[in-house]
C-alpha cells in the first residue's frame, strides 16, 4: 500500500489528538474512496447525458462500438 503525507490545520491536529484511539489513517483512507466512488458515478451520470443528447440528436451506435464503450468483450 503507498503512503500519503498531507498537510492539516494545527487547530484541526490538536482535535484530532484529542481522539488518539481512532486509527485516522483509516477515516482518510475511507473518505478517499467514498469521494472516488462520488466521482465515478458523477462520470457515468456524464456519459449517460451525453449518450442521451447524441440518441435526441439522431446519432447512432453500432452495438459492438457500445460495447467496447462501456469496456466490455
């Protein structure tokens, strides 16, 4: 696993001091991938408006185009 060094708050350290029993590598590890996951699903919402406005405006897809789009065999 890569290590991360990040820069916080001297306010926000003291806090977080303050609750030296929780592991907060592991809260920022989680929030990474929550806010990825957000953002993965913000990319497919994307793709589907797009696919929609191309189907509104009379553009087609072949289904193996389709497919090798969405990255499947």
């Amino acid at each position: 696993m890569a290590n991360m060094t990040l820069s916080i708050p001297d306010d926000l350290l003291k806090e977080l001091k303050k609750h030296s029993y929780i592991k907060w590598s592991e809260v920022a590890r989680i929030a990474f991938e929550e806010k990825v996951s957000a953002l993965e699903r913000i990319d497919v919402f994307k793709e589907f408006q797009e696919a929609e406005r191309d189907f509104k405006d009379g553009k087609s897809i072949s289904l193996e185009q389709l497919k090798k789009e969405l990255g499947k065999k």
